[in-house]
C-alpha cells in the first residue's frame, strides 16, 4: 500500500472533529431529552445525579479542607536514653535488682544488635521495629515511666466487678469440676457474656440473658487504680491507665486468673459515635511489683493477656478482636537488653487502631521461677503483685494524619474445646516428631506493618509460613503428609455453669454445634470445615519420614521441584516467606535455665494482594533443655499455638474505606439507624413509582416499545437523526 494522501488525512481530521462536536452536543442535550421524556427514565436521571452531586460536594469539601486546614504529621518524642527506669532483667531477682554499670554496658550492646536488625528491614518497618523493641521504645518507656510517676493522680474502686482466682497447672485444666471451684463456671458462654456486656443484646435471644449478667464479683477485696494523663508528644492525647490489686502471692507454681471491664470509669468519652477519629497509638498489659516495676519472664510468664476490643462495627464476626492489644511471654525482647519493656506496643507516628466502645481484660500469669530472695528485699517486693494496662488515645482532630491500622493472623487456627482454659491449643505428642499446617489466604490487600510471632518453643523445633498453596507446592494434605484428629462433637460442650439462659449449651441451640460456635465461641478462628477438630497433627515419627529431618529435606526437594517447573512455564515461583529457626538464638540465660524472647526474623516481602495464598507449618520436637508453663515435667498434655500476629494496613478501596472515620460513619448510620433509612428509601421509591404510574395512565411515559409509546404524543417524541 502507498502512503496516504493529503485528502485522506484531511477527512479523517473532519471526521474526528464532526464526532468530538457531536459527542460534546449530545452530552448537553441528553439530559434535556431524557427530561423531557418524563417517568422511570426522568426520575432515575435525578437520583443518579443527586448521589453524584453529594459525592462531588464530599470530594470538594475534603479538597478545600486538606488545603485550608491540611494534614498535621504527629510529632516525634524528643530522644531519652537513660536507663535509670530499667531494672537488671538478666538477674534472677528481678526486677527488684538495679543494672550496675557492666550492665549497662551490655543493655546497650543489645540495644545496638537490636537496631542492626531493624536496619536490615524496608524503611518503614525499620521504624515499627525501632519503636517495638529498640531505641524509640526506650524512649517512649521513659516517657510513659515519668508522665505516670509525676503526674497520676489516682482514683481508687474497691467495688468494680471483678473475677479472680488462683490455682496451680492441673487444677487451672481440670475438667471434672465441683461448683465450689472458683473456675466451675469458667466456660465459653461466661466467658463470650463477660466480655461482650451490653453488647449481648446483638445477639438477639441469645444474648438477652448475658447483657446484664454478673459474671464476677463486686465484694471481692481487691482495688482497681485509675488515672488518666497527657501523652507525649501531645498528638497522642492521652494515657488511660488502669491497675489493679495488689496480689500477694508470687510462689513458683501458682497461677493467677483474672477477668474485668477495662477502663470503664472513661468509656463515655468513647461510647458510639464518640470513638470515631479516635486511635489508640500505644498500649501496655504488665504485671507490676509493689513499686510499679515490670516483672520480667523469669519469673513471670505471661501464659495470655487479651485486652479484648469490643466493637460492631469491625465487619468480621464475632465483631471482638485482640489484635495489637495482646500479651504473652515470647513477646519481651532479650533479658540482656530491654527484657520485658517490649511488652509496650508504640505505634511510630502516623499509624493507629481505631477505638471501639468497650475494652475487656481477661489474663493469666503463672510463676516459673521464685521471686526475689525474702532475705535481701522487702515483703512486698518479693510477694506482692499488680496487672497494669494502659492504652494511648488521640483526641479526634479532623486534620491529624493518621492511618488505620488492623491485626491479621497467620495461624494453625485455634480449635473448640472443652473451656476456655485450652485456648484454641492443639495438642501434639509428647514423645514423637510431629507437624501441623494450615493453607491461608489474605482476604483484602495489604501493607505488613509489624509481626510478631507466638510460639510454645519449648516444642517447637522450626516454623514457616510460605507463600503459596502448599497442597501444590510440597503435597500436604497427600501421602504421606496427612494430619489426623479428635473430631469435637456435641458431646464435647461443657453442660450448663450456672449459665444465665439457664439451658445448657447444646439445648440451647438445638443440638447445632455450628450454631453453639457462632454465638458462644469468642475466638473465631476454628477451622469452617465440617467436621470440627479439637486437635489434628501428623505423627512424622510414625511415618514412613520417621523424623523431622527427613521431614524438612522431603520438603525442601518438592521445594525446588516446584519453583522450577514454575520457572519453566513462567509463571510465579513459591517462597519461604518468613522462618523461625535456630532456636537458641532466642533464648537467654537467667539463673540455671534458657528462657525465651522475642525472634528476630526477616520477611521476604511486605505486600499481599486479596486472595493470595499463604502456607504455615510448624515442625515440633521436645527442646528439653528448655522451660515452658514450667522448667519441670507436667502431666498435662502439650497444648500449642502457631501465629504470627501481623499489624497490616489495608490497601484495597473498600477495606481502606470502611476502616477510616468516614466509613465507621456510614456502618454506625446504616446498622443503627437502619429503619429511619428504610423508611426514606420506602418514601422514595413509592412516590417514585406511584409518579410513574401517573405518568402512563396519562400517556406521558418514555417511549418505548408497547402501549405508552402509542399514548406519546408528538411533544414527548423522541427526535432522531440521520448521523
């Protein structure tokens, strides 16, 4: 073909113009013709540009806010440094032992190995994990150390509700329970009732019983401390502090259960819609010595500690969540540095988690190891203990620029049992190799913010989480990595406590376990496959593996097997996204045994798209030369958990959205102001139709097909043209 002509080009150029004037004429004129036609087409014509008009006013008015009061970046804490409030965690007196200077010494060498793991991290996750476990978390500890000793001014209740026991390791399991136990009543419905509170009434009648249902006691002997003060910087509004006891026994062997409605002497500042553009940028659950030291691990463990976060308009059921609130004894750094400071969560400045309308504390701490020698200190430094817990909340300023944050676990799911003491364990054998793994998928976007994992290393040889589906990638689920079970079944439902319906459990739903676990359960991460487990494992000693190191090689060979007919084919090779090993890297000496903290692990990437797969498995062996719930040999079973707790911020529109102020705005609105939107939308459509019907009966609907266009008449005809 030859080149085009100048005439060619010059009626395309006339074309392309005749069609732009065109399109620019007809989109003037349609919606003058769509007017005029009148009926369905008119009024659906008007409410479509009404909502576009408030979308277009909304989107003005966020632009003309962000430049005339723009985004405030929350302010950095000026660096401190000292050690003076660190106690010795490294001696087995602590906390009641001071760091001589050699310690010192050796604090700031840990802190410094610490910072050269958090520099090997992306940018923004190195200032997560400074602020979690290094320099910045220093200094926000002083901070918060200094603020409550000088300016708490506290407010004593003898009279708040209020459960707590304590026990030692087999009666705090025991199952066979007498009425006069103090955890006789200790089940899943007490325990879903207690935290929910008046939030039961959701739950229709199922609920009702529990919305005013005394699950503690009021005359119980014990005090609960409050005091509320400005943080630092004062972006972060305030601290609200709360602490409660004192407890006078810190015996090796003793467990200590404790439940209560937190901060609830401060709930009306954050009672719906109060809470929305309000964040929690820090918070602290600790157990304390009589001059207000955090005990370290050894000697207490803190076996669990939830503060709970009650909140309807979290779009996932059961609509309470412990994300980002939690602790438990892996989460202290090393006893070498900080010890059990990095229970403290600080959130770096710009990031928050929404603030629900109730907080719900229910823990356990168990002693390992003996206190302080009552022969070099006092009494009440030996014996005596509070529970601290304290979160930072901004104060809701439109301008401060804050994005939300939420939890996401990657986890062996938690199972039912048979009371919430078992807390979603499953239990493997003492005595043989075993593993266990769980194929997960994100279900929205997002950035990793921060991690940590939560593991029982004393029977926890190695843990992955691969990125990918490991049903393809290594063949679980086939011969031979096959996991088998206990099924849990009605029958496993612990009968009525003292239950405030006053049915037992299974007569009270009729028999349907899904149903009992629904409304019941507080933790809703148990498998959704039929039948439910209360504990699957693979028994690789049994196997034809015998051992998890031939386990791992097995693994490791499919592995690469896999990447490389991925590769071949192009298409997107598996990954070890993140791998705990090594395990005395993250162990301590105190006294005569290895303690754990927190393991220092490096992601192979810090974004996942909605529906990305992910495969966590764990490897479990006794470590014998290591301490757990006890340094001894227990008669209990061996219960575990596998999570890694990822703080993400979503980056899909809808998830980002419904997580923001606004979109907390518009859940409260459509969830409890529903029938007054129902109403509007009944009007609405009613004129709307009765208005349509008008129009046809006196023949001045649109002209379509049928009897309406043989009524139109000539005014309402639509014009055509020959284009």
């Amino acid at each position: 073909m030859g080149t085009p002509t100048l005439d060619f080009l010059v009626r395309c150029v006339k074309g392309l113009v005749v069609r732009v004037l065109w399109f620019v004429k007809e989109f003037f004129v349609m919606p003058v013709r769509i007017l005029s036609w009148g009926g369905w087409p008119k009024y659906t014509f008007i409410f479509v540009h009404i909502f576009v008009g408030i979308k277009v006013l909304y989107d003005l008015t966020s632009f003309v806010g962000r430049h005339v009061s723009p985004p405030v970046e929350m302010e950095e804490l000026a660096p401190n440094y000292s050690l003076d409030s660190v106690p010795d965690y490294k001696s087995p007196n602590a906390p009641a032992v001071a760091l001589s200077e050699e310690r010192r010494r050796e604090v700031r060498e840990e802190l410094q190995k610490q910072s050269a793991y958090c520099a090997s991290l992306e940018p923004n996750q190195q200032r997560w994990c400074e602020a979690n476990t290094g320099w910045d978390l220093l200094t926000a500890w002083n901070a918060y150390w200094e603020l409550r000793e000088t300016t708490c001014e506290w407010k004593d209740d003898t009279k708040f509700q209020f459960r707590y026991y304590e026990l030692d390791e087999d009666s705090y399991y025991e199952k066979n329970l007498k009425p006069e136990d103090p955890n006789y009543d200790v089940t899943d419905s007490t325990l879903s009732g207690a935290v929910r509170g008046e939030f039961n009434a959701e739950l229709g009648e199922h609920g009702a019983p529990y919305v005013n249902f005394q699950w503690g006691a009021f005359d119980h002997g014990y005090t609960k401390r409050s005091c509320k003060f400005e943080a630092k910087p004062k972006d972060r509004g305030h601290w609200y502090v709360n602490r409660v006891g004192p407890f006078n026994s810190r015996d090796k062997g003793s467990w200590h259960a404790l439940w209560w409605e937190a901060f609830k002497e401060f709930q009306e500042e954050w009672t719906m819609p109060n809470n929305f553009g309000r964040f929690i940028t820090g918070s602290m659950i600790t157990i304390l010595d009589s001059k207000g030291r955090i005990i370290g691990y050894p000697p207490a463990h803190m076996h669990h500690w939830h503060l709970y976060q009650v909140d309807p308009l979290v779009p996932v059921w059961p609509h309470v969540v412990f994300d980002g609130m939690e602790t438990h004894g892996d989460d202290a750094c090393s006893q070498e540095g900080l010890g059990p400071i990095c229970y403290m969560k600080w959130f770096p400045p710009g990031y928050g988690i929404n603030v629900p309308p109730r907080f719900f504390v229910e823990g356990l701490v168990n002693y390992v190891a003996d206190p302080p020698d009552p022969t070099l200190f006092s009494k009440e430094e030996s014996s005596e203990f509070w529970v601290e817990v304290a979160i930072a909340i901004t104060e809701p300023k439109a301008n401060l620029k804050i994005e939300p944050i939420i939890g996401m676990p990657v986890m062996i799911k938690t199972l039912p049992h048979w009371t919430p003491a078992d807390a979603g364990t499953y239990v493997i054998p003492k005595d043989s190799d075993s593993m266990v793994w769980q194929v997960d998928e994100w279900p929205i976007g997002v950035d990793l913010q921060w991690w940590k994992w939560h593991a029982h290393y004393y029977f926890t040889y190695e843990a992955w989480i691969v990125v990918g589906d490991g049903r393809a990638i290594f063949g679980l689920d086939s011969t031979p990595y096959v996991q088998t079970g206990d099924e849990y079944k009605p029958d496993d439902v612990i009968g009525a406590r003292h239950d405030p319906s006053g049915l037992a459990p299974m007569k009270e739903f009729d028999g349907d376990l899904d149903e009992y676990l629904h409304y019941r359960r507080i933790l809703p991460n148990f498998p959704p496959e039929v039948p439910h487990y209360k504990t699957v494992y693979m028994d690789v000693t049994a196997s034809p593996l015998e051992n998890i190191e031939n386990a791992k090689a097995d693994l490791l060979h499919k592995f690469r097997a896999y990447n490389g007919k991925q590769r071949a084919e192009g298409k997107e090779e598996a990954q070890i996204f993140m791998k705990v090993d090594d395990i005395d890297r993250f162990h301590s000496q105190v006294g005569d045994h290895k303690w754990t903290h927190r393991p220092n692990v490096l992601p192979s990437k810090t974004h996942f798209d909605k529906g990305d797969k992910v495969t966590i498995i764990g490897f479990h062996r006794r470590i014998k030369y290591l301490c757990g719930d006890a340094c001894e040999d227990s008669k209990q079973p061996v219960r575990l958990h596998l999570i890694n707790a990822f703080l993400v911020k979503p980056t899909d529109p809808d998830a980002s959205f419904f997580t923001s102020p606004a979109g907390r705005r518009f859940l409260y609105r459509t969830r409890y102001y529903t029938k007054t939107i129902g109403v509007l939308l009944f009007i609405a459509i009613s004129s709307l139709a009765a208005t349509a019907v008008w129009l046809f009966m006196a023949g001045k609907c649109a002209p379509v097909a049928g009897p309406c266009a043989e009524k139109q008449s000539t005014k309402y005809e639509l014009v055509t043209t020959n284009e």
